[in-house]
C-alpha cells in the first residue's frame, strides 16, 4: 500500500510539473511557429532584421530601427544596473547583520514587485526636471566633439528631447538593480565561512577580501545575475511608453527611440496583416534574444 501511494505521489507531481511548464512550451512554439514563416515571407532575416517597419500597405518590411533601439538601451541599462547592483548585493551579503543592509535588502525586496510602469513614470518625471539643465551642459559638449570627431556624434551626444533613449536606458536600469542585488547577495552569503576568514586574512584590507578574493568564489553566481538581469529588462515595454516612446525610424538616441518590444504592443493592435505579421516576427527575434541569454546563464553555472 506504502509503495502505490508513493507511485502514486510521484505520478501526480511529475503531472504538476508537466503542467507547469505546458504554457512556457506552448507560447515557445506558437511564437516561433508564427513569426519565422512570417519573417521569411516579409523579406528574408537580413532585411527584416535591418529595414523600416512596414506600413499597412507594404508588403515588406523589419524592425532595424527597433532592434538597434532595444539593443542600445538594454546594453546601457544592463552595465548601469549590474554597476550599481553590484555593491549593493555585497554590501546586503556580506554586511547583512547591520541595520542599513537590513533596509537595504527590504528596499530591493519592495523594488523587485515594484510595477515596472511606475518606473518609467518616475523616470519620464526625472527628466522633465533635469533636461533643461542637462542641454545646456550637452550641446557645447556635442558640438565640440561633432567639430572634432564628425557629425555622428551627434547620433548619440546631444540636446535630449522630452523622450529618449537615455531615459529608457535608465528606467531598464532601475529595473534590473534588485534582480543583481539580491542574486549577488545570496551568492556572498553561501560563501563558507572558512573561504571568507582565509579571504580576510590573506588580503590585508577589507575592500580587497570582499571585491577581490570573495569575488571570485562568486564570479560565476555574478555572471549568472548580470545576465539574468539583461534577459529580464531586454523585453520590457511598460517603462518604455514613458521614456524612450518609440520611433519607426533611424534616428538619434537622443530624440524619441524605437524598442523592439514597443512595436509588438503597437502592431498586435493594428488591424492590418502585413503588421500583425511584423509583430510576430519582432516577437521571434526578442524571444531568441532572451532564450540565448537563459542558456548562456545555465551554460556559465554549469562551468
């Protein structure tokens, strides 16, 4: 009787899991299901990965603008976050017993389920104060430089619109600080305690132990954070809306840009099939992006 249950047990929780994980297979499938054929029948993947959206009426057409926009703003907002997550996982970490880690910890816990649109809101007013200020700073700086360097300066040093993509950058930031904060600090916690007593007393400062020495029993847990982090915000559309708005167009990162993630939000609404088609194939390539970035994760813990 003992044994049947046990059969039993392990049979529904198998059932469980393969029920869990059902939903994942089944958008995986659907979305690359739909969008390669609808990449291929749009042009081919170079051009739909370099030409302008389409309009209603063309027959082709891509998502350039868009990729180049989530692919800057994903990167500027990745090294942002992990630099100043970073620290602030090791301090939570490695100094969890004082007070101000304790309140840091929480502040990271509340920012994790923080809405994401939210941020963007709290960015999108950050810079209605600070842009005024920061132009006139800039534009000397860009002209000096376009002077200097050429006119493509100017595609990413400029007098910032009310919209950009440093201000998405940054939103993406915000968003991916706790991811890293908390990974790194579960991370330096687990460290043995003799590893850490080692690390102190073979490094002579307390900066060098922490940074250097328990850093690497570490590394591949930091590495797993940082690209954890990148997976999450490289899809982000809610913050978005706010900072970077979206544009259809080669254009500076200094004016209004475009994210691969805005143009499926826009086009799935459209009623026109060549853009419906276009957003399939967008959420092809943006799934491909964040499912290599899981498996490059996976690979670094395995190493």
């Amino acid at each position: 009787m003992r044994r049947l249950v046990n059969i039993l047990g392990l049979l529904l929780f198998t059932a469980l899991g393969f029920l869990a994980v059902t939903p994942l297979f089944l958008i995986v499938f659907d979305v690359f299901g739909r969008g390669i054929p609808a990449i291929i029948r749009l042009g081919g993947f170079w051009e739909f990965l370099t030409s302008l959206p389409p309009d209603p009426y063309s027959e082709k057409g891509g998502i350039g603008p868009l990729l180049v926009g989530t692919l800057y703003m994903t990167a500027l907002g990745a090294v942002t976050g992990f630099i100043i997550g970073f620290p602030v996982g090791v301090y939570i970490g490695e100094f969890r017993k004082e007070f101000f880690a304790k309140v840091a910890r929480a502040s990271v816990n509340v920012l994790v389920e923080f809405p994401t649109i939210t941020i963007g809101l709290f960015v999108y007013a950050i810079f209605l104060l600070v842009t005024k200020d920061l132009n006139s700073v800039l534009v000397p700086i860009s002209d000096w430089l376009s002077g200097a360097l050429g006119d493509w300066v100017k595609q990413f040093i400029g007098p910032l619109s009310g919209f950009n993509a440093y201000a998405g950058a940054l939103a993406l930031a915000i968003i991916m600080i706790p991811y890293v904060a908390l990974i790194t600090a579960s991370a330096y916690a687990s460290i043995d305690q003799n590893i850490r007593e080692a690390a102190y007393s073979t490094s002579g400062r307390e900066f060098f132990a922490v940074f250097v020495v328990l850093r690497k029993a570490v590394s591949r847990a930091v590495l797993t954070a940082a690209l954890l982090g990148t997976a999450k915000i490289a899809g982000e559309t809610a913050p978005l809306l706010f900072t970077a708005f979206g544009n259809y167009y080669y254009a500076p990162f200094t004016q209004p840009t475009g994210a691969v993630s805005l143009w499926i939000w826009y086009a799935a609404q459209t009623p026109y099939d060549v853009q419906i088609a276009s957003a399939y194939g967008a959420a092809a390539v943006l799934l491909l992006i964040v499912l290599g970035l899981f498996i490059v994760a996976k690979l670094a813990t395995r190493q």
